[in-house]
C-alpha cells in the first residue's frame, strides 16, 4: 500500500482541477449562504495546506477542495451588482449600449444604465445600433430567476457573475448619441454586408443567428459546438496562420539560419489570433480558448512539453484564478473534459495504429471522437439532458468537412463580401445546404438522442470522480494480480457504475412549483399538465419541467383541471391543492387544512396558517416526489433578489 500511494504522489498536481471544480460547485450549489467566516477559513486553511504538501502530500487532496470553496465564496462576495426591488413594466430605460447579441428572431442590447447598472434588454426593431451608443426607450424589466428544478440552470447565478442586474425589453428605442467606430462597431458593419448566419456564427461570434430548427438538428448529431466559436475555432486559426507565416519566414534564409521560422511563425499566428478574438466578439469561450492557445503557444516557444495533462491543469488554474464560476459554464465543463480525455488516451494509452496513411487517419480520428465522446457524457447529461446516440458520427462525418472545406470558404467569402464579391459566401451556404440534409437523415435515425431528464449533481460527481480514476491513478505493474495491476480501472469503473445507477434509478418529480408560484404542473398518467399553457415570467419553465420528465420539448402544453378557483390534484400517494386567487384561497383554505387527503397546499398568495396546517404549506420553488417528498430550489443566495 505505501508504495502504491508513493506513486500516486507525483499525479497529486494533476488532481487539482477536479477537486478544486469540487469545492467551487459545493459553493455554488448550496441552498443557503454560508456564513463568510466559513469560507475565509476556509480559503486559509487551503493556502497553509499547500505550505506543506511536500511534507503532508495527502493534505493537498483536502486543500485544493478548501481553496476552491473559499475561493468561490470569495470572489462571489466580491462582485457588486445591484438588485432590481421588484419587475417592472412601462419604464423610461436609457443607457449606453456596451455589446450587442443576435438571434434569428430578435436583437439582444447589454446596456450601461445609470439607474440600473447593467442590463439585457431585447427589441425586434431592424434599426442598426453600434456598441457606444446611447439611446432611450419605453421597456420593462425582469428580476433574475433562479433555477426551475433543483440542481438546474441557474439564471440569477449567471447573470450575477456577468454583472448584469437585470433583464427585460425597450420599445419606441431612440438614439441620443452615434458611437464613433471601432473594432466592434466593425462586426456590426460585417454582419449588414454579409447577412449571412455563417459568417455570424463563424467568423463574428454570434452563437444564436442560427434558426433553432437547425441548431437542434445539430445538437442532435453531436456537433453543436461547431457553431459557437471555442476551442475548435481557434485551434484551426491558429493552425493556418502557424503554416501561412512558417513557410513565409522559411523565403527569407538570412533570418532561418539565426533564429528557426517556428519562432516568428509562432508569434504572428498569435498575433492574427488576437484579431480574430476581437472580430469574434472576445466571448468567454473564445477568451478561454485564446488563453489555452497563449500557453500552447508559449510552451512551444520556449521548448516545454506543449501538449500535456500538466499543462492543460495550468490552463485550468489560470482559467479558474480569473473567475472561478467557469467551472459551472457547460463549455468550460466539456472543453476541459475533451481535452484530459483525448491527452489520456495519445500520451497515457498511445494506442497503435494502421500503417496504412488513410486507415491510420480514420482510426485515429474515431477513438479520438469516441474519447471526447465518453468524457464529455456526464457533462452533457447534466447541462441538456439527452445523450447522442450517433454522436462520434456525426463527429466524423462532419468535423473534417467543416475543417477543410465549409470553415476556410467561409473566411475567404466573408473578406471578399466586404469588398462586394458574395460568390465564395454564396458557395458556402450551398455546401452547408447539403451538409443541413445529411444531419437531418442522420437525427433521423431510430435513437438518435435519448432523453435522460435532469440528473442528480452527486451523479454527475461519481462519473467525473470515475474518469478522473481512469486518467490520474497511477497503476503498479509488479502487483500481482492483474486486477491490482489495473487498479485505476477498478476504481474509475466502480465510480462510473454507482454515477450510472442513480441516474437510471433516481425517481423523477411528480409535481413541480416554479419560484413565484404562478406556474405549477402535475405529472398525470406520466405526462405534464400546467395550470397555464403560457406564462411569460416562467417561459423556459414548461421545457424545463418536460425535460426533467422525459417528454420532448414541442409537445402540447395540457391544462390541469380546476374547480371553483380550486385545483386538487390526485397524485398515486397523495393529493396537491393550488390555488392562484384570492378569493378562492380566503373560501377554501380552512376546509383544505383541514382535508387529510391533502399533503400539500400551494399558493400564489402568502398564506400565514397557525402551526396545525402550516407543515402543509410550500413557500418558494421546488418539486414533489412520488414518496411526498419536497425539494426546495436555491433562492436564497447571493445572486437572487430576496425578500426578507
């Protein structure tokens, strides 16, 4: 045993990122605030811990799980973004327009306001606004929402790390001010000569421009990440401008023989990475990935290891040192993922492989895929609910076309656009067309996505500790046993096992109870019935609720039946009373706690009950399981707009 654990020391490093995401998701994931003292101590006692790892190399498990909780509370308290009291609508809003975000229905304006500090607000007016701008209108806006489902996607909490108070629409929009042009205004002149979903997507970091249809058709095929400029991107860019300029520099032989071409080479591929950055809107994702190809970058040039688990764990640090809420963004999640699983499977495993020069590309290419596949699984259960079944398909089938063919015409017919001449540009979307019908054949397929609902953060917790075993135990090959001798597999497979039970044993709700109480729905005879067919405080409510119970987001929203203002839901256990006005509240509450058949009394309206009826009452958000249990959703932390 001595031994085995001494060779686990020199990976200790390598579990930093793992367990610092731990700690930092513990903070975040929490139902109540901590008491700041908890996490200044522990944040203290993470940083003398790592003093001594040299002599206590087991204590670094622990301290790097304390500085990710302290750090996280830290840097939570740290941010000052101001609270909206209360939603509201028919408001003067005037602001400076400090970024501007497309879809294909309407246009999203981040405004610097004076009144209200930072804001979303949409309009589906044509006019063109530059980033600069001040303008003024008649809007509404909208307190933050915290999670529809326990362990969900919490927008208050995203929108609080953004810095962004609140968000809501502008109607009537006047501009009291024109911006001078910039680098960003630039974007915006691109994106009215184009007019083309590509160039947007690709080239000027739009992630929305995209019909919805087809984004989901992409989703559905694996490659959605194509769309949304990351790594992938700037990885290609780079990789371009490294063998444009390294062959420019290899003409000029008096400047080879003293220095090598990569060098220069080198520097102004990072150079044009910086512009490309900037063109693509510096999103995080593409901050992220600049980041990662800085470090790349820096090692190369310097002669280290470029590609390695230990740099890849330094990335991560630097990445979490900057804002550790990373580590809750699905793209930081699955970025990260990929990447130690591919490193894994290339440095650790190094796989033989055909000598044949097509084979050998195609095999490479599909474990490559199936990796990034397996690793990123947990992720993407947790974040979107469904699994691609033909996921390393549609990776295959379409990653090399995209690569080689759609991304550079792309380019090219974006710069030429510019300056008038659309054929290149027209040329690509011909290719995506035919691309479109291939992935629509493929999520056509029988299977193609299986909705799993929204899964428990403790399994997602086993399955990463599991992939975590796989790549960071270090195995002994004098063990005895082959079973020992592959102790990494034991552990990591047993992990993955126990994450994979509960996630097909856990139950799912039976009834759900948005935050503010004007929306609930029921599961009856294992489909969804809402109280509403539409409810624009809860919109993403309804695809939220029908994920989490396995139905497909397009199906009908069905109406709960209701009496006298009244609605009892008879549930296989137990029955729900919800009652959403007045009036019926005041004429049946008496008869409701006193009804035994009733477990549960649901509100729009504050009710204070004496203690006879009160353990009946639900306050805030949550959902019901069939055993009559209730889980609260998170409302009360730093980032939610509480009334206490």
């Amino acid at each position: 045993m001595k031994e085995f654990l001494r060779n686990q020391y020199k990976n200790l490093f390598l579990w930093c990122p793992i367990l610092v995401s731990f700690g930092a998701g513990l903070y975040f994931s929490l139902n109540n605030e901590p008491n700041i003292w908890t996490i200044i101590l522990s944040f203290i006692f993470g940083v003398i811990s790592l003093v001594g790892i040299k002599k206590y190399p087991v204590l670094c498990l622990l301290s790097f799980f304390t500085l990710g909780f302290g750090y996280a509370g830290i840097y939570a308290h740290s941010k000052n973004v101001p609270f909206l009291e209360h939603d509201s609508h028919g408001i003067e809003i005037t602001g400076k327009i400090y970024n501007l975000d497309y879809t294909d229905e309407k246009l999203r304006i981040y405004l610097d306001t004076e009144n209200y500090g930072l804001i979303r607000i949409s309009t589906d007016t044509d006019t063109t606004y530059n980033i600069g701008d001040i303008i003024s209108g008649t809007g509404g806006l909208f307190q933050p929402k915290p999670s529809d489902i326990p362990d969900g996607f919490d927008f208050a909490r995203w929108l609080y790390f953004d810095g962004i108070s609140a968000t809501g629409y502008i109607r009537d929009i006047k501009t009291l001010y024109t911006a001078d042009s910039g680098v960003y205004n630039m974007r915006n002149r691109i994106r009215n000569t184009t007019k083309s979903f590509l160039t947007d997507s690709l080239i000027l970091g739009y992630k929305n421009t995209m019909p919805i249809e087809q984004r989901k058709i992409w989703a559905t095929n694996g490659v959605a990440h194509l769309w949304s400029i990351s790594g992938y991107h700037t990885t290609l860019i780079m990789g371009w401008l490294f063998v444009v300029f390294y062959f420019i520099f290899r003409l000029c032989p008096k400047l080879v023989r003293r220095i090598p071409a990569r060098i220069p080479a080198i520097i102004c591929a990072w150079l044009g990475l910086i512009g490309y950055v900037f063109i693509s809107g510096g999103g995080v994702a593409t901050l992220r990935a600049f980041l990662m190809a800085t470090l790349v970058m820096l090692a190369f040039v310097f002669g280290r290891n470029v590609i390695s688990l230990r740099m890849a764990t330094i990335a991560f640090l630097v990445l979490f040192t900057i804002n550790p809420h990373f580590v809750m963004h699905a793209g930081f999640q699955l970025s990260f993922a990929a990447i130690f699983g591919i490193l894994w499977l290339w440095q650790t495993l190094n796989p033989k492989l055909p000598t044949n020069k097509v084979l050998k590309y195609i095999w490479a290419a599909v474990l490559t895929a199936l990796v990034a596949s397996i690793f990123t699984l947990p992720f993407i259960m947790a974040h979107f609910g469904t699994i691609q079944i033909y996921g390393i398909l549609g990776n295959l089938v379409f990653l090399p076309v995209f690569s080689f063919i759609l991304m550079p015409i792309v380019i090219v017919g974006t710069i030429l656009a510019t300056i008038g001449f659309f054929g290149p540009l027209h040329f690509a979307h011909t290719i995506y067309d035919y691309l479109l019908k291939i992935a629509i054949n493929i999520a056509n397929i029988p299977m193609s996505e299986i909705n799993v609902g929204s899964i428990s953060n403790t399994a997602v917790i086993f399955m990463i500790l599991g992939l975590g075993a796989i790549i960071l135990i270090v195995n002994n090959d004098k063990f005895r046993y082959v079973i020992s001798r592959h102790i990494n597999l034991v552990f990591g497979g047993t992990f993955i096992l126990i994450g994979t039970i509960m996630v097909m044993f856990t139950p799912r709700p039976v009834f759900y109870i948005s935050n503010n109480h004007k929306l609930v729905a029921a599961v009856i005879n294992g489909k969804l019935q809402f109280n509403k067919s539409h409810d624009s405080s809860n919109y993403f409510a309804f695809d939220t609720w029908k994920k989490s119970n396995g139905e497909n987001a397009n199906t009908k929203n069905t109406r709960l039946a209701k009496e006298s203002g009244v609605y009892r839901i008879s549930l296989p256990k137990f029955s729900v009373a919800y009652i959403q006005n007045f009036v019926p509240l005041a004429n049946n509450i008496s008869a409701l706690c006193k009804d035994t058949n009733i477990k549960y009394i649901i509100s729009y309206f504050d009710i204070k009950s004496n203690s006879d009826c009160a353990h009946k009452i639900i306050y805030g958000g949550g959902v019901i399981y069939n055993s009559g249990r209730f889980i609260p959703i998170s409302s009360h932390r730093l980032w939610h707009n509480r009334h206490e």
